[in-house]
C-alpha cells in the first residue's frame, strides 16, 4: 500500500488534516502523521518508508532523501521550495512539487496589513497617512503580485509591476502598470512588494543602489524570502535615510542591530507568517493530497518543480 507522510514542525490545521486524510484513504492510500518533531532523526525515522512526503517548511535534506529509500513525491504544501534539496531529489528520481496560488490571498492580506500599520503610524494614537495615491511597486507579479494588486487597488493606489517572465499585455489588462526595468520600478514607487524567489540571480540583489533610488518616505515590504536582500546594504540605508522603512515577514540576520539603531523604522513578524491563515493552511494541504494521488495513479506532474 502506498503510504503518505505529513512531516510538519508548524502543524496543519486539524481541519486541513482530517481533508488530507479523506483524499489519501478516498485513493487507497495509507496517512502518516509526523507533527512538531523537535529532532532530525524523528523524520530521517518516519521517512524510512513512505512513497510520498507532504512538508510545510521542514528542510529536506540530502540525508532526509537518502533515508527515504521508497520516496517517490514531495510536495511542499506552498509556493516556495527552498527548504527542498532539488539537486539531491533529481538525483534520486523523486518528483517535487509545490502548491501555487493556495496561498497567495493569505500573503498578500499580510502585505496591505502591514503596510496600512506602518502608513499609519503603528497604530500609535498619532496622525498618519493614507495608501490611496500613493504609488505601489510589485517585484513580480505572480499568484502573490496579482493578489496584492487586486487589493490595493481597493486602497486607491497607483500600481506598478516589474516581471519578465510575464508578458506585458497580461499586466496591463489588469489596470496595473509594466516596468521595463527592476530599476524603474524601484525608482518610481515609495512602495514597493517583493514577490521573488530566492535564486542564484536574486539572492542579494535587492541592494543599496536599489533601496537608495526609491522615492522619499520610501517603504520596502518584503513577504518573499529574505535573502534577496543584501543585509549590509540595508543597514547602510537606514542609516543614511531617515525617511526608509522596511516591512518584512522574514527577520533579517541582523534584525538585533536594526530593532536597536532604528526603532519605529521597520516591523518583522515574529516568525514567517505569510501563509498562516486557517484558509490557506486548508486550501495547500488539500491540493497536495490531491496532487500526490494524481501522481500516484496517473502520473500527472503539472506543478513539479526540478524537471
């Protein structure tokens, strides 16, 4: 019988468990459960026999494939997969996947909230300022991007995007702007999202140059990863523009020195949050149960992601 593993440090919701289980046992398929492990050999144990691995943002490893010698489908219940060893899976032949757009709604709630929390002051009893006419820049405009400009366009904001894997006509039927340029985007938005991977090309590239160039009040929101930003750069902007803020849902390594030198300047979720919400918890464990036995019995692979 093939069996499913959900390995998740963060649990699901129960909900979301008990809909996992009804697709996986629906196919014929056996649920196992692996949930707040607190050590690695926890899931090198419970990986020992699976076919098939659902994970949230548990690291999976070289050695974690290499104890999994059934493995045959990971399917990370998210957009990002960085916590998964592509190379290491290709290798063994194990298919990975991701779940797109499950959670893009959830990520970008999070963005306009944290922007509306700093526009007005985080909340602290003084005068602040509005979203709307203010100009908004999307580093990306996928499943997230495309969220995010769907809601602030209900704040009334000018927005911009910058994509080149997205053609321009596919942006602009959406009211929003295309950029030609990372450059321009930054240039021409006091706010700007990003919505990125984090690749060899984009690791570190958000930099001074870029940070620098922004309009006045400038305010960079980051919900992606937080190693595209360079974080030497972004000290050296707080230090040298009073008028910088940076909202991110990811703590930079530096976050101590930046809570000490430069406080009311940024907000930092206390873990990365963009995704937790009780909807879209639901809405990825689902799709990857639904993906696995797709896998499984028809050999579909639409969202693999090391072909």
């Amino acid at each position: 019988m093939t069996k499913v593993l959900i390995a998740t440090d963060k649990p699901f919701a129960p909900v979301a468990v008990d809909g996992i289980r009804k697709i996986v046992e629906a196919a014929g398929f056996e649920l196992k459960l692996l949930e707040k492990y607190t050590d690695k050999s926890q899931l090198l144990e419970a990986v020992a026999d699976v076919d098939a691995l659902i994970v949230r943002s548990d690291k999976i490893t070289r050695e974690v494939l290499d104890a999994a010698k059934k493995l045959k489908i990971v399917v990370r219940a998210g957009a990002g997969y960085d916590n998964i060893d592509l190379e290491a899976a290709t290798e063994k032949k194990v298919v990975v996947m991701n779940t797109p757009g499950q959670n893009a709604n959830a990520v970008a709630e999070l963005v306009l909230g944290m922007m509306v929390y700093k526009a007005r002051g985080q909340f602290d009893g003084k005068s602040g300022s509005e979203l709307m006419g203010k100009r908004l820049g999307l580093h990306a405009y996928g499943n997230v991007g495309r969220n995010v400009a769907r809601i602030a366009k209900g704040f009334g904001m000018e927005i911009f995007a910058f994509d080149p894997y997205i053609p321009v006509d596919a942006i602009q039927k959406d009211g929003v702007t295309a950029v030609t340029s990372v450059k321009e985007l930054f240039k021409k938005c006091q706010y700007v999202s990003l919505h990125i991977p984090a690749t060899p090309e984009t690791v570190g590239s958000i930099n001074y140059e870029l940070m620098s160039s922004m309009p006045k009040n400038a305010v960079l929101v980051n919900a992606a990863r937080g190693e595209v930003i360079d974080e030497k750069d972004l000290l050296k902007i707080f230090e040298d523009r009073k008028d910088f803020t940076y909202l991110s849902d990811i703590a930079p390594a530096n976050a101590a020195e930046i809570v000490e030198k430069f406080p009311g300047r940024f907000y930092f979720t206390p873990k990365k949050m963009g995704a937790q919400t009780e909807e879209a918890n639901i809405n990825a464990g689902l799709a990857a149960a639904e993906q696995i036995r797709d896998f499984i019995q028809k050999g579909i692979t639409k969202f693999q992601v090391n072909k």
